[in-house]
C-alpha cells in the first residue's frame, strides 16, 4: 500500500489462490487503482474472480504450479525489459 500508485501492476501468487494475505492485497491494490494480476493453479477460482488478469496453471500439484510460476515470472521480466529498453512509451 506505501508503495504502490495508481497505474502500477501488482502481481500475486498463491498455488491455492485461496491466500487471505494476497488476496487482500489485490482488492486494496484494486482500490488504489492498481492493476491486479494473479498466478495460481487450476483450483485458484478465489484469485480469479478477485483479480483482474488472472493465470491459472492447470494442475493441482504445489510443486509444479511452482515451477510454472517461476517460469511465468521470468517471462514477464523479460518482456518487461525488452519494452523498456526499445524506445516504445
């Protein structure tokens, strides 16, 4: 919350997407006019419903919803850091 702003994009995990924690970061993130984007696994309908981009990897398996996850998260920094470094605004 002290460090977001409207406009930002707030990212959330949880295998469950059940988290209380995170989902009550992505409703105040929602409130503060911050993107919401969650990653969860294929039972992660709490999550899906509470964000409002939402990446549900099909299994049911912690540690592969896990695996997924880290393999998710290193292509978003990727392609953020590609548009950040080709001049687009």
């Amino acid at each position: 919350e002290a460090n977001g702003n409207k406009g930002d994009v707030f990212i959330g995990m949880s295998t469950s997407g059940k988290s209380k924690n995170i989902l009550n970061a992505i409703r105040k993130s929602k409130e503060m006019g911050i993107v919401t984007v969650g990653l969860t696994g294929l039972n992660g309908h709490d999550m899906q419903e509470a964000c409002e981009y939402c990446i549900m990897v099909p299994s049911e398996s912690t540690p592969r919803i896990q695996e997924a996850h880290t393999i998710i998260g290193h292509a978003i920094c990727a392609a953020v850091e590609q548009w950040s470094f080709s001049g687009q605004e």
